[in-house]
C-alpha cells in the first residue's frame, strides 16, 4: 500500500506540472481525490490494515492528499493567470490610435439668436413670458385695438381655425396676456419670443416664422419714453448684429401703438451704399415699435392716465439672415445638413 501510495503521489505531481486547462485539472482532482478516486480507492481498502498498520498508512494518506491538494491549488493559481494573461494580451488597444469621430449635431441658427435675444434682454431685466401657438381673436387682435372689420387686420392674412380661433399672426398677443394677467397693474418689462403664422408662402416669406416682442409699461412718472425705446433697440440690434449698426426710425402705423415706427438698420450686405438687397437705399427695415396706445393699456386694465410705456416687435428670420449673412429665408426652414452643418459650434 506505501508503494501505491508513493506511485500515486509520483504520477500526480508528475501530471500537475503538465496540466494546461481548467478542464484537465479538474479532471485530474476527480481521478485522485473524487469518490471514486485513487487516494478515496486507499482510504476505503484500509478496513482491511491491521490496527497497527491503519494510523502509520492513515496519516501517509493525510499527507500525500494535502500535498497533491497543495499542488492542485498552486496549478490552478498559474492557469488562471495564464488565462488573464491571455485575455490582457488579446484584447491590448493602441490608445495612440486616432479616433472615429463622431459628428454631433448643432443648434439650429434660429435657436441660437432666441437664446442670444433672452439672454440679452434677460440681462437688462426682463422676464420672458410665452403664450399660446393656438390664439382667440380677442388676444391676437381685439385686445391690440383692432376690432373686428378693421382695415388693418388685412395687414395680416390668418389662418383662422373656427370663428374665435386661430394661429396667432404675431406675438403681439402676448402683450395683451401679459397686461390681463396682471391684476395688479404692476409695471411690466418682459419680451416673448416664439412661432407665428401667416398665409403666405413665397421667396421671401414662410406661413410660418419666428417674432420677438417686446412691451415696457411703467408708472407714468417714470415717463418711459421714446428715448427709452430708441435706447433699447440700439442696445438690441448692436449686440445681435454688430456694434457698427446704425438705426433709422421711420414713422409708421399699427394700431397698438401711437406713435409708431419702422425701424431699419443700415445694409449688411453693401455697408449703406445701396445694392439689390436694400433695393439700392441702403437701409434694411427690421422692426415695427412704438408708444403703447391708449386704447391697448385700457382694454388691458391698465389706467392710460396712469401708466405708459413702449413695445416692439421683430422677425426673429430676418435677423438670423442679417447676423449670419444668409441670403435666402428657405435655407432656414429646408433642414439641409450642408447648410446646418457650418453652424458647427461656430458664433
Ligand atoms: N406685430 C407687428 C407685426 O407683426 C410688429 C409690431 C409693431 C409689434 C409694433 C409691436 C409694435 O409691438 O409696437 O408686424
């Protein structure tokens, strides 16, 4: 039985040295130290030893086991280094490659000059309010002194929805949410960007468009005034468009306000000098504003011997065209990514 145990423990530690896979090692445990293994083969035989013999061939049986356990355990550490280092090596990346570059995408033009415009007039101390896409003709019209049958209302072709709804023409509706929202008749200074439709649709017109609005009411002894308004749309168009800008108030009409003025900035294209684009004047109009009327701040809940103030209105299309010298409106609304593309992360 010493021989077979020795042979056992020889041949084991022989085959250790040669085990290669998790597979072979734990075949090779089950074959010596498995129910029906080689050492288990011995400790069932030594019934038949002599009580002498049993202890003597007992802690022989001890010591081959944890010595072929042992080494077992020393093989399995080293295959499975092996096995890690097999896998770091396979799977090594050259980091000094270069990478695939991933094409993000970029705010669109029109989005960006929203967020210039609410950040800039945030920083004066404006609030920016929205209001409803879907507008009564109460708020987009008759709150704005234009009652039903007004010659003015032609200047804007609607789209109506039912009698009473329809796409709001322009955010000036905002202003009259604005003024009845505040029950207390607190002074107001808020712009409102946003959509507005029309019907109309050709080279230089979109059925539907981007507005900025812009309504300052105070306390009469405030006396915001026109030099306020002229101030502000400078502060406007300069920041937007370029310190050199030069402004042109031309009187105009709009029933919200009285007066009322066209406002043009000097040609971008031709500098002022006159080409196709400012139909050689050198002026580009941008802008509709004026002294709020006092039929708008009566309609509204606001006392017109008590309150005044200014409001102005303005494509927010025209003004991308302007800032990034784009000469034609339908690049800005076909989405064609040669076009969005140069607006990659550029200012
Ligand atoms: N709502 C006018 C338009 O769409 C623009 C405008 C003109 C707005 C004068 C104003 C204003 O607030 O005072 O043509």
């Amino acid at each position: 039985m010493k021989e077979k145990l020795e042979q056992i423990r020889k041949i084991t530690k022989e085959k250790i040295k040669d085990l290669k896979s998790m597979q072979e090692l734990t075949d090779l445990k089950a074959k010596v130290l498995g129910k029906k293994g080689e050492l288990t083969e011995i400790l069932r035989g030594m019934k038949d030893l002599s009580a002498e013999e049993r202890p003597i061939i007992g802690s022989m049986v001890n010591k081959v086991r944890d010595e072929i356990e042992d080494a077992i355990k020393e093989a399995q550490q080293n295959i499975e280094q092996a096995l890690i280092n097999k896998k770091l090596e396979e799977e090594k990346i050259d980091i000094t490659l270069p990478s695939v570059k991933i094409k993000r995408g970029s705010k669109h033009p029109i989005n960006r000059v929203i967020e210039e415009i609410e950040d800039l007039f945030v920083s004066m101390g404006y609030d920016v309010i929205s209001g409803p896409e879907l507008e009564t003709d109460e708020y987009c019209f008759e709150r704005l002194n234009l009652p039903k049958g007004h010659p003015a209302r032609d200047m804007q072709d609607s789209f109506y929805i039912t009698n009473e709804y329809l796409l709001r023409t322009q955010t000036s509706s905002v202003q009259a949410r604005t003024m009845m929202a505040n029950k207390n008749c607190e002074p107001i200074r808020m712009i409102c960007t946003g959509k507005t439709y029309r019907r109309e649709d050709d080279a230089t017109h979109s059925h539907q468009f981007n507005q900025v609005e812009g309504l300052v009411i105070d306390k009469k002894e405030r006396n915001v005034s026109l030099a306020d308004l002229k101030g502000t749309l400078e502060v406007f168009v300069r920041k937007l468009i370029g310190e050199n800008s030069r402004l042109r108030f031309r009187p105009s009409y709009f029933p919200f306000t009285e007066p009322s003025y066209e406002v043009d900035v000097n040609c971008f294209k031709c500098g002022g000098k006159g080409c196709n684009l400012c139909k050689e004047t050198g002026w580009i109009e941008i802008l509709g504003a004026g002294i709020v009327h006092p039929n708008v701040l009566k309609m509204n809940g606001y006392d017109p011997e008590k309150f005044g103030g200014f409001a102005f209105g303005t494509g927010i299309d025209r003004l991308a065209m302007f800032k990034y010298g784009i000469t034609d409106m339908r690049y800005l609304y076909t989405n064609d990514i040669r076009f969005l593309n140069q607006f990659d992360r550029k200012d």
